[in-house]
C-alpha cells in the first residue's frame, strides 16, 4: 500500500464546502466539520452464487456550530455535485443558528482545537467490480458458502474553524462468510486484506474447507461444568470486543460501570501474560477524533495484567478533571492489539489435551459488569478434543465467565500467532478499524448451558 498527497476528487470537495462555511462564521461562533464518505461494492453470495450484487456512493457532513458555550449539531447527505451541495450545507448552518440560541449552555463543552494537522490517501490494489465474481467464484465451487463480499474506498475528514485540518482515504475490501455442510453445520471466517492477492484468498478458503471436514463427525454433548479450553483468535476478538461497553472507558469507570473498576479501585491484576494496548501505527483508522484532537499513536491500556490506562475524551476529561488521551467520545476501541505469548501454532492441540477447541463465540452480553462476567454462545466451529486429538464437534453450549478469570488466573498460555479480525459491520456505512490479538490457552472455562 502506498501514500500519496495529491488531492482527489472528495477531498477537493470537503475542501470547498469546509471554506465557504468557514467564511460564513459570525462573531464568536466556531464550527468543526466531520466528513464521511464511501465508494464500495457490496455483493451477496448465498450456496456458492451471487444473490445480490450494487455499487454504494455514499457522502455524508456533520456540522458542530458553538456560539457562547452553547452547541447544535446536525448531520445531511451530500450529492458530490458542488453547487448543490454549497446550498444544502448553507442551509443546514442557518438551521443551526437558528437553534444554537435556544439551547442550554454545555458546562463540558469541547471547543475546538487549533494547529493540528494530518493527511493519509492510501491507495491498493483491489478488485475492480467487474472482476470480483470471476475471481471470487471459481474457489467457492463444490462448497456451501453464504457470505457478503465489501471492498472499495472509505474517507474521513476533520476541518474546524480554529485551523485543524484532517484527511484521511484508504482501500480495504472483506469477504465474511459461512461455510455450511450437508448435516447443516457452519463454520464462520473472513479473508480481508488491501491489496489483492489470488492466490492468498484460495488458500484461506481450502483451509476453510478442510476445517468444515471435521464437523462432519457426529456431534458431541458434554455436562454443564468448566473444561480446559482453547479460544482461537476471532473467539478472542468476540470477548475483547466486549471492552468497547462498559469496559475500558473513563467516562464508564469514573460513573462506577465499568467492569474494570476492581482494577482500579481493588488493584486486582489479570495475568501477566495479558497485554493490551490501542495502536494506530497500521494506518487502518484514522487518529482523529471529531474534534479535530489527534489521539497518540500507541496507549498501553493493560501491560502484564496491571491496568495502566484508560480511553479518555476531552469532554469525559473536562467533566471530571483528568487528562484527555483525545478518544472519541465513545471511548470505544478501534485497534486494539493484544500481545502474543508462545504457544506454537502446531503445539495448541498437544497443549490441551483433553477440553473444548473454540473457534469462534456469538451473542456476547455482560451477565454481571462489575464481576466482569461475559455470556454468550460456542457456536461455529467448536469441537470436542481428547488427549490432543480433535473428536467431533461440540453442540452449540452458553458460556458464563469473568474476564478476571479466562485473561487473569486461568490464562496459562498465549499464542504466538496474531490475527486480524476486520471490523465488518455496515450500518450506516463501512467500518474501519479490527481486532488484532492471538489465541489463548486456558485452565478452566465455564460452559453453563
């Protein structure tokens, strides 16, 4: 993947539109501009065929005026035809003007910051949309798979009135899928990447396929009680997930939700060989939050089980009288990474035993946040393992434990292996930003259901 600064078409765009609102500005008000926009191809395959296949233009402007400590916000969708979009967003800082005034004043109210500055254009090589069912196709014959293909080219960008200027543009594309056998029983993966390679997606799906050869085996139930587990590296994914709710936020751990605050509060550690850390140096999301603040490349948030940080926002910041680390206001994870351990790949069956190999977890919810306890579903790809060898597939059991155990006194091994797990969500448009982290070996793991 290469970087380059010449300006494209959409940034041309926010440019224009970012300057003809900043000209209008009166008085003491400011205004912070956040842009979003997509050219994607969105295709669905269900049985190995394309159901479903379009081409997604989408362009977005949030608008954040303040005037006298008060703030309206609204967001409207653009056309990319410039004269038409000078009179949408023209319109929308009248109607915000016309509110602003009527509104409270914000005690925690995030002004705008000056002088920072950062542009990101990277450009791969993806599959151009013609080309996408003749490659993908050919692999999946002879296989049930059900999946969403995305791939195209996602921007963001920052401008406010105090002089920050963002830009941010990068190509990804996902394949998430399902590989179903005749007995009716899946096995869920992603192959993502930016730069295209055939032969890597061909091999990523043989590798599928010989997994879902092993389900084919009847199926095995074990009791209720806790077994020795293995949770590979998308099952991990699931659970470190779950710390974007109610887990490492400040707002969540100053206001007594969050379910780390026994870290804080009790000193309670996890193990030592958990490490996590927020790190932007892969360039898969941008720094910038929507006040134009640029958060640090790399926090440490857990360093060998001691809680370090925190995801701060400089409104949490303001109203509670800590130090920003300049996080979004959701104080949510974007790209975490776990650290790896030394478990060989081909030493995880031996290292078992006799337990559950979990490939994936579904349907996570926090049972108890302030025990830490997640709850959720082993669902694909879960299997029975004996004396190191791999028995059948387990059927589908509710999982019930506490991060305090499975990442703190019952981690006994960490994998020397990291994975990227692609954030695939499209609600409202493509998401950037994954999961990177290994699998982990643990003594006891509570299945419940």
């Amino acid at each position: 993947m290469k970087t380059k600064q010449a300006v494209g078409p959409m940034e041309q765009l926010f440019n224009q539109l970012g300057s003809a609102l900043m000209a209008e500005l009166r008085g003491q008000e400011s205004l912070a501009l956040s842009f979003g926009a997509e050219n994607s191809q969105f295709t669905r395959f269900n049985g190995s065929r394309i159901r479903q296949t379009g081409l997604v233009d989408d362009i977005g402007l949030s608008l954040d005026l303040i005037d006298q400590q008060r703030q309206a916000s609204g967001s409207i969708a653009l056309s990319g035809i410039l004269q038409e979009d000078l009179q949408r967003v023209a319109a929308e800082l009248a109607r915000l003007r016309a509110e602003v005034s009527e509104l409270p004043e914000d005690p925690y109210l995030v002004v705008p910051v000056a002088g920072q500055h950062s542009h990101s254009d990277q450009h791969a090589a993806l599959l151009a949309p013609e080309q996408s069912g003749a490659k993908l196709l050919p692999a999946m014959q002879g296989l049930d798979l059900s999946g969403l293909w995305t791939s195209g080219r996602i921007y963001q960008g920052h401008l406010n009135s105090a002089g920050s200027r963002h830009w941010f543009a990068s190509d990804s594309f996902v394949l998430d899928y399902s590989l179903l056998n005749p007995d009716e029983r899946m096995l869920k993966a992603c192959f993502a990447g930016t730069d295209w390679q055939q032969s890597e997606y061909e091999q990523s799906l043989q590798a599928s396929a010989q997994q879902l050869k092993m389900l084919q085996r009847p199926a095995i139930r074990i009791q209720p009680g806790h077994y020795r587990a293995y949770i590979a590296s998308a099952g991990v994914a699931d659970m470190l997930d779950m710390f974007s709710w109610n887990g490492l936020s400040e707002s969540a751990m100053q206001t007594g939700e969050s379910a780390f605050l026994r870290m804080r509060s009790e000193g309670i550690r996890l193990s030592a060989l958990f490490s996590l850390a927020q790190d932007f140096s892969s360039g898969l999301a941008p720094r910038f939050n929507q006040y134009g603040e640029m958060a640090p490349e790399r926090i440490a948030l857990i360093s060998a089980g001691e809680l370090k940080h925190c995801l701060t926002s400089s409104r949490t910041a303001s109203e509670f009288g800590v130090a920003s680390s300049f996080a979004d206001d959701s104080e949510a994870l974007q790209l975490p990474v776990m650290a790896t351990g030394t478990l060989a790949e081909a030493d995880i069956l031996a290292a078992l035993g006799t337990g559950v190999y979990l490939s994936n977890l579904h349907y996570l919810n926090w049972s108890d946040v302030a025990a830490g306890r997640i709850t959720g579903m082993t669902r694909y790809a879960c299997f029975w393992v004996e004396d190191g060898e791999i028995q059948g597939p387990l059927e589908s059991m509710r999982f019930d434990d506490s991060f305090y155990h499975f990442f703190g006194d019952h981690l006994e091994a960490v994998g020397a292996e990291s994975q990227m797990n692609p954030n695939v969500g499209s609600y409202g448009g493509r998401e950037l930003g994954m999961t990177q982290c290994p699998g982990v070996l643990l003594s006891s793991f509570a299945l419940t259901l």
